[in-house]
C-alpha cells in the first residue's frame, strides 16, 4: 500500500523537473521580453506550488481508483490525465504573467504545446522510476 509520504515525495521530484521544463520553455519562447528572466522565474514559482498542491490530488485520485490493469497502462493514463491538467495550467500561468505581450496567447499556448509532449516522455519514464522504487510503501 502506498503512503502519503510516497506520494508528497513523488510530487517533489516530479517539481522540481517540471518546473525547470516550464522555466527554461518560457524562456525560449518569450526571450523578446527585456523582462523575460524575471517573468519566467515567476511562472515557475506560481507554477511550483500550484502545480505541487494538484499534483499531489490527482495521486490521490488515481491512488484511490483501483482499476485491474497492468501497471505501465495505468501509468500511460495517469500521465495523459495529468499532461492535460498540467499543461492548461502552465499557459493560463504564462498566459497571465505575459499579457502585456500582444502574442502572449500564441506564446504561452506554444509552452502548452511543446510541454505536452516533451513532460509526457518525462512523466512516464518519473512514473516508471517510482513504480521499480520501494520508496514509501507498507
């Protein structure tokens, strides 16, 4: 059985990649903006703490949704459900922090974009890492 300490470690970990994803994507894709590295740095960290309070309830959920399948199917939907969640808020954050930009629902939709497939890859293979980890279990 898995413990809440397994999952707030598992929401650290995966954090602390995303995070540097997000910072370093927006970065790239508003690197016009002569504030760009500061914005950016706010995304990550409005990003960092929202993203670890919803990351840590969507554990939650699929920890309570017991369904009968192999492991690496149920991770496949697990990263698909969170991909999701995760990458619309990544563009309503950047969205908002760059809204003076006049293309800043392009921008931050190509965040959006790229992140989901680029944090697909990453969250499946942190999902794999923990499922071979004894981290937290009873």
């Amino acid at each position: 059985m898995n413990s809440k300490k397994r999952h707030i470690a598992k929401t650290i970990t995966w954090r602390i990649i995303a995070t540097g994803t997000t910072f370093i994507l927006t970065l790239i894709f508003f690197r016009e903006d002569p504030n760009a590295t500061s914005k950016a740095t706010w995304v990550a960290a409005i990003e960092t703490v929202l993203k670890m309070i919803i990351y840590y309830y969507h554990e939650r959920i699929w920890f309570n949704y017991r369904v009968n399948m192999k492991s690496n199917i149920r991770h496949l939907y697990k990263t698909l459900t969170w991909r999701f969640t995760a990458s619309l808020t990544t563009f309503l954050i950047a969205f908002f922090i760059f809204r003076e930009d006049p293309n800043a629902m392009e921008k931050a939709s190509g965040i959006a974009f790229v992140e989901i497939f680029l944090k697909m890859l990453f969250y499946y293979l942190h999902e794999r890492a923990w499922h071979a980890s004894k981290f937290g279990l009873k």
